[in-house]
C-alpha cells in the first residue's frame, strides 16, 4: 500500500475512497460532504477521517494537505455552477475544471 494520504470533495457515502484505498494507494485524510445522513456513513467507516460539511468553507487553512484529491459531482439540484452550467453553454460541462483549478498550488 502506498503511503497517499486522501481527501474528497462531494464525498457521498465514500464510494470513491473506498475504491481507492481498496486498490492501496492510501488512506482517507478528509472528506467534505453536506449531507448529514451521508456524513453518519462515512463516520461509520472512516471515524479518523476529518469530516466537513460545507465546501465552501475549507481551503488550506483548514485541510490537511492530501497526494489525492477525489470527489464527485456536486448535485445539480443544489449546485449554482451547474446551473449556471446549463443556463449557458458556452460555459461547459460544470465546476469539474474549477474544482481541479483551486486545488493547485
């Protein structure tokens, strides 16, 4: 197993860190999901990882820095870029691309 520490935006229920981990390439440092049954099952199976509930409010103030990042699609249902996405066009698919842009350092 490596040694990568993980962290997930949209997290779910932990589909994507389970595979992760199940394929050895680390641990689960962090996960940030809004919704509180989701958040009850992944303190069920990751009670060391630190969970927050808004991704809104963290950042490099407050997570510990990860080799990974995951996560899934915010729901569109609740998501303003995606909205905003499919409001207009010629903005593409989604918030993947801005996701994947504020994790740079």
């Amino acid at each position: 197993m490596r040694d990568w520490r993980i962290g997930s935006l949209f997290s779910g229920i932990g589909g994507l860190e389970l595979d992760l981990e199940r394929a050895g390439l680390g641990r689960t440092a962090w996960q940030v999901e809004a919704d509180p049954f989701c958040r009850a099952v992944l303190a069920k199976h990751w009670p060391d990882a630190v969970r927050h509930d808004d991704v809104r409010t963290v950042g490099a103030h407050n997570l510990t820095p990860v080799e990974v990042v995951c996560g899934g699609s915010p729901p569109a249902r609740t998501s303003r870029s995606q909205a905003r996405a499919r409001a207009s066009p010629e903005r593409g698919p989604g918030s993947g691309s801005n996701t994947c842009g504020s994790c740079r350092r």
